[in-house]
C-alpha cells in the first residue's frame, strides 16, 4: 500500500471550507441563471408586444381607410407588401434581434453591481476567483480561505437583496397590454363585423369583392331618348346630353335608410362640390335632384349613410344641341274676308279661324328632323326641309324648315329639333296660337222706336230703320212681315253681297218701308185687330257655315181709325203736358236770372253758386225741350205713315219718299233724324212739296218751333250762363246774363206760342172725334135699320 502524503495546510484549509463553498456558489449561478432567464423573458414580452401592438394598430387603420375610402387594388397591394415588409423588420429587430444576442452570467452580474452599487463587486470577484477554488494553482498567492470567504459573502449578498428590481417589468407589461389590447381591438371588430374583416381578408391580397353595407344607393338614370343618351360599363355610366338642358337624377336608398343623401360633383376643371338632394315625398327611400340649365361637363356619384359612392360614377358630357334660330308665319284669312295675307315674326302666331298658317322656322346648325308638336290638341306636324340662298351663297339643306296647317282653335306649340346624333333641342319655347272668332252679325232695330205708339191702319206703311255690321262684311240683310194669323211671311231684301261688286258692307245702317197693304200677295190682308210681327235678319260671310242673327222685333198693333185717333190724342196730350211744364219751369228760372241781373253775384268768389243753379235748371229745361221735339216728330211720322193727309195726298207721298232719302244720306243712329223735318220745311217753303193742310203742314210747324227751341234757343241760353259762371268780372257775368235773358223771353214766347197751337190741336181732335163718334153711331143706326127692313 503506498503510502500518501499528509494533506498540507493549506489543502486541508480548502477542504473543510468546501462544503460551505460550493453551495454558495451554486446559489450565486442560480440566481444569476434565474435572472439572466428574467431579463430574456422581459424582452421577449416587450418585443412581442411591441410587434402585436404594432401589427393590431396597423390592420385596423389599413381597415377601417379600405372600408371608407375604398382604396383601389394596385394600392392595397403596395399597402399590403409593405407591411409585409415592416412585420418582418420588427420581428427581426424586436424579437430575433434581442433573443439572438449572447447574454453570460457574468453579465448578468455586471447588472446587478449596476443597480446594487453596495455589493462592492463582490459578485463579480467571487464569479472571477471561484475558478481559482476549483484550481488552486490559479489563485497566485491569494489566501483560498479569503476566496472562499468573498464567494460567501457575494452569495449571501444576492440573497439579501431584490434583484427582481434590476429588470424593470412596467415597459414590458405596457408593451404587453397593448398587444392585449390590439389582439382584443381586431377580435372586436371581428366578432362585430365578421364578413366585413373576411372581405378585408380577401382585399388585402389583391381582390376586387365589396364590404357588406348597411346602406346600398342606386343611381336611376333617365332612359335614353332623344333628350339623353346613356352608355354603361360596370359601375361607370356616361351620359351625353344637349348643352342648356336639365338633368333630373333619382338615387334610390335599399337597407338603412340615411337621413340625407348628397350627390359629390367634380367639374371638368377639377372643382369638387357636394349637392343635397331632396326626398320625395310619400317616399323616403327616394332621392332627387336635377341639374339645371347644364352648360359644361362633369362627373356625380351618390354618398350617403355607409355607402360613400353609391353604386355608379357618372360622367356627363354636354354638346351643343340644334336650336331655333327665328320663327315666321304668313297667315292667309278666308277669302270670304277680303283680307291680304299677315306675316307675323316671333312665334306667336294669331288669326281668323279658318286661316291657312305658312310656318317656317330657321335653325341654327344643320338638322335632319323638325316636327311641331300642338300641345292643346297633341297633333303634330312634319315640317319639310327647304333650300335657303343668302346672296350667292347656299346657306345649306336642314337649316330652314318649312309646313301649313289649318288654324282652326287656340292652342300652343313648340318645334322639336333633331340633329344627326339624336339629340333634340332641350326647353324648347312655347308660341301660343290664338284664333280669333268670326263674330255673328250684330244689329238694331233703330225705328220702330220700342217708345213710340206702335198702331197703325190697316192700309198704313211702317218706316223701318236698323243698322248692322260684321267685322268681316254682311252677306244678305232683309226684312220679313207677318201677321199672328198667318204663317205666311213678306220679306224684302235690302243688301245681297252675291250681287254686290267692291268691298262687302261692314257697317251700315238700312232703310226701309214696309207697306202692309202688301201682305196680302202672301196671305190674308191685315184688318184691325191684327198684330204685326216685324224683323229684321242678318247673315255674314262666313264660309263656309254662314252666321244668320235676327234682330229683336217689333209687335205692331193694327187698328181702326177711331183707336189712332184716341192713340193720337193720347199724344197730343202728353207733349202739350210737356210744353205747359216747361214754360212754367222757364218762367220760374227767367225770374230768378232777373233776380241775379238786378243783384249779381261777385266772381272773385269763384263759380257763383246762384249762377251754377241757374244753368243747372237751365239744362233740364233743354232736355225738356228734346223731350218735346221727339213727341211732335213721332206724331207727325204717325200722321204721315198712316196716309192721314188722305190717299190722294202727292205732297205726302212725296214727304215719304223725302223721309227714306234723308235716312238712307244719313248714318245718324237715331229712330228720328231732325234733318228730314228741317229739309222738308225747306222743300215745303221753296215749292219742291205741296202742301199739306189737312194735318201735316200744322204738325210740320210745331216740329220746326219745337226744333228751334230744343236745338238752338235752350243751347244758347245754357251757354250764356255758363260764360256767366266763369266769367271774370261783374260786368261781363251780368252782360252774359242779359244774353241768356233775351234769349228766355224769345224761348218763353215759343213755348207759349206752341202751347197756344196744341191747345187749338186738341180741341179740333176732339171735335173730330166726336164727329166720327157721331158718324159712327149713325152707321150703326143704318146698319140696323137696314137688317131690321130686310128681316120683314
């Protein structure tokens, strides 16, 4: 057995502190292991956090900018490699990198002395010379005893104090929780929007399918016509429209119903705008607005709710469309009316129904198609392309546009033009057609005045006198006669255009005579007791369908000569009424102008108000004059038109034929005309008429008397005193006045006169009356004595 050599101090010092050594360095690699692992978890979290945080954040933005702003393919892909191309950066710097580096106890340590400055690198040291506890010959003089005794210290050292502090964890646990919180961020919307994030998915990579919308708009486009042509492809429409005209547009809302939806307009100059639109009512779902009066091109998609461009992109292009340059017409009347044809500019189009209307319309570029469409009526008229010079030059085909048409009512039209590309010309102006009416024939009976004493003999004549017109000329005018007894009818005609050569009548007044011993060549002869139905007829020149208008007749009643006589009377009696008035009224008003002569009034007072009585009264007294007149002038007519001068009488047939020459000379719409009375004074006085003693001539008198009062005196006595009113001074009203009262006292005179000549009148009407009363009676005696001789 060999035998060994006693330890020597040194390694005996060694081994009995070994035990002790050894575990204290285990507990130093234990811990320093332990918070090497710490410190590499710590980076691990901070990093992953960092890239899940990152990622999260990213995938939601790109997200959300793709669901709203609907970015397009070729930039989602650039977008998505990017990104690609970032997670792989900061996984290699924040994970790869930080895992990827060596990191030694000894490190570890160095850290710790770092944050724990107390330890004095003991933990350090004892890392460094624990090698030489293992390896003795390493220490160099160093006592193991003192290594072994640092080695315990460093152990008991680390025990003592934290070093979970020398890692702080709360940027690790920041970084952390917003991964967390991004992980949960995109878990959300994925539990909210499941088919949305599957879309995104898919978009990510390239692919052109569509978000699911809780909103879904629909352009409705007009259908093409010849207002609109309409080309899609897709979702892109292109619409081409005449440059002026309106565009309506409706955009239909499926889904959710937004509150409003807007139409976002880009100019052709880039300019963007966004338009509201309107909803309609009763329906919700419906959008519209229309663009007016487009001049320039643009381009529209619809926006509203989720749905931020609607389901089309429009683009609308404009061109210049045909346009009216000028309108004429040449509107040619019936030729019943006589008239030249009328050229009328502008459009608006008026004439006689029955016209023929020559339209022509000149364009403003070259068409192909031009209608005119009758809005009232809904007829429609081609219009036929003409050749137009301008000098030597031809303006060319398709630019001027010619058709006829009968104008036969009111109406409006418009002229639709249609150029080669189809496009018609956009609001196109409204002319309104105005048809005037051919009015029916209108007319008046005139004498038999409705106030005069319509009787007569049955052998009497009736002056008949009317005026009628027609704005386009008179046909035929006639007068018919007829008794209630009798369907028979006489009639005679005044006027007949066929026979007529010139200007037909438009305007006339005819004069006439009725005999009604006359009637009995077309029925029985008219007795007493008889009523005689007289009318005048009317008919104009229309054609065809000519107008015919009778005028309100006259009912006149045939009597005996006893009944004219008391009718006369009756007449008599009213007028000498009259005239006893108003010489009772002019004396009273002379009275008061003597009272005014003798105590004038002063004119610096303005209008003196007894003057301003004066002519007042004055002017009633002339109309009570006129009122005179007219009776005596009615009586003599009665008279003279019942052959009361006697059958025999030539003067009286020849004042009758003097009567209708002076009516007919005359267009005086009057029933009496004083001139016949003046003149036949006239003729009475130079010889051209006889006399007429009987009952004319006395009548005659008092006419002319009732003339000169009425027509002269009463006119210039009511202009004296208005002179007087307005005259300038005392002198010069009271010699007005004087003027006026000479001219009452010779008015005073003739009334008395005239007074005196009915008073005469009358007594020797009743006389004969009573005469004829007498004669009567004793041809009823006879009458009876007669039958009674023969009945023996």
């Amino acid at each position: 057995m060999t035998d060994q050599a006693p330890p020597s101090p040194t390694t005996q010092g060694t081994d009995a502190a070994r035990p002790d050594l050894r575990a204290s360095v285990a507990r130093i690699d234990s811990i320093l292991r332990r918070q090497r692992g710490r410190i590499r978890s710590r980076f691990l979290l901070h990093g992953l956090g960092l890239v899940v945080a990152g990622v999260a954040l990213v995938l939601l933005g790109y997200f959300a900018a793709d669901r709203f702003l609907r970015i397009p393919s070729a930039i989602r892909i650039l977008v998505s490699i990017s990104l690609l191309v970032w997670l792989g950066f900061a996984v290699r710097r924040r994970l790869l990198y930080p895992l990827g580096r060596k990191f030694e106890t000894r490190d570890v340590a160095l850290a710790i002395e770092r944050s724990f400055p107390s330890l004095h690198q003991r933990v350090v040291s004892a890392l460094q010379l624990r090698r030489g506890l293992e390896n003795p010959d390493s220490l160099r003089d160093q006592s193991p005893a003192m290594v072994a005794e640092l080695v315990n210290e460093a152990s008991d050292a680390l025990e003592s104090i934290p070093v979970d502090q020398v890692v702080q964890s709360r940027s690790a646990m920041r970084t952390a929780g917003a991964g967390l919180f991004g992980v949960l961020a995109l878990a959300s919307v994925a539990a909210m929007e499941p088919e949305a994030l599957s879309v995104f998915a898919q978009r990510i990579f390239g692919s052109a399918v569509d978000y699911p919308r809780a909103t879904t708009l629909v352009v409705e486009l007009p259908e093409s016509s010849s207002d609109y042509q309409i080309e899609r492809s897709g979702r892109t429409a292109t619409i081409t429209m005449a440059a002026g005209g309106d565009l309506p547009i409706l955009v239909v809302a499926t889904g959710e119903i937004p509150r409003e939806v807007e139409l976002f307009v880009e100019s052709e100059g880039g300019f963007e705008s966004t338009v509201g639109m309107a909803p309609r009512p009763g329906a919700q779902d419906r959008f519209r607005h229309v663009f007016r009066r487009v001049r320039n091109g643009f381009s529209f998609h619809a926006q509203g709710g989720d749905d931020p461009t609607g389901d089309l992109d429009v683009t609308v292009r404009t061109i210049e469309p045909p346009l009216v340059a000028n309108v004429e017409a040449v509107v040619t009347p019936p030729a019943y009316t006589m008239r030249e044809p009328e050229f009328r500019r502008g459009g608006a189009i008026e004439g006689l129904t029955g016209s023929e209307v020559r339209l022509a319309v000149g364009t403003t570029t070259a068409v192909t198609r031009a209608v005119v469409e009758f809005l009232d009526t809904g007829r429609e008229l081609e219009l036929t392309p003409v050749g137009v010079t301008d000098g030597d030059d031809e303006i060319g085909p398709g630019e001027r546009f010619e058709g006829v048409f009968p104008l036969l009512d009111n109406d409006r039209y418009v002229v639709r033009l249609t150029n080669a590309e189809n496009m018609t010309n956009p609001r196109p102006g409204t002319y309104p057609i105005v048809a005037l009416r051919d009015f029916e024939p209108v007319g008046r009976l005139l004498a038999p005045d409705p106030g005069d004493v319509l009787v007569a003999l049955p052998a009497a004549k009736i002056p008949v006198r009317f005026e009628a017109r027609d704005d386009f000329g008179l046909a035929r005018v006639e007068v018919s006669t007829g008794m209630d007894r009798s369907d028979s009818r006489l009639a005679e005609v005044l006027y007949d255009g066929e026979t007529f050569d010139g200007q037909p009548v438009r305007d006339q007044v005819f004069v006439t005579v009725v005999d009604l011993a006359s009637l009995a060549t077309v029925g029985p002869a008219p007795v007493a007791g008889d009523t005689i139905d007289l009318v005048g007829r009317l008919v104009d020149r229309r054609d065809p369908d000519p107008q015919a208008v009778d005028l309100t007749g006259r009912r006149i009643h045939v009597v005996d000569e006893a009944e004219l006589s008391r009718r006369l009377a009756n007449v008599f009696r009213r007028v000498r009424d009259d005239v006893e008035r108003a010489l009772n009224d002019q004396q009273t008003r002379r009275e008061a102008l003597a009272d005014e002569i003798a105590n004038p009034s002063d004119p610096a007072d303005g209008r003196p108000a007894r003057v301003v009585a004066l002519q007042v009264g004055q002017v009633r007294i002339a109309t009570q004059l006129e009122r005179i007149h007219d009776g005596l002038m009615r009586a003599f007519d009665l008279h003279l038109f019942n052959d009361l001068e006697g059958p025999e009488s030539r003067a009286a047939s020849r004042a009758q034929d003097l009567y209708v020459e002076i009516q007919r000379s005359s267009d005086e719409r009057r029933p009496r005309l004083p001139e016949f009375y003046r003149e036949l004074r006239a003729a009475r006085a130079d010889g051209r008429v006889g006399p007429m003693e009987q009952v004319l001539d006395p009548i005659l008198e008092m006419v002319g008397t009732a003339d000169r009062l009425a027509n002269s005196e009463a006119q210039a006595a009511a202009t004296a005193i208005e002179e007087a009113a307005v005259a300038g001074s005392r002198s010069t009203l009271v010699d007005r006045l004087n003027v006026a009262a000479s001219t009452q006292d010779s008015m005073i005179q003739g009334l008395a006169s005239l007074l005196d000549r009915l008073d005469e009148w009358n007594e020797i009407q009743d006389v004969v009356q009573q005469v004829r009363s007498i004669r009567d009676a004793q041809r009823d005696i006879e009458a009876r004595t007669r039958s009674a001789v023969e009945g023996r």
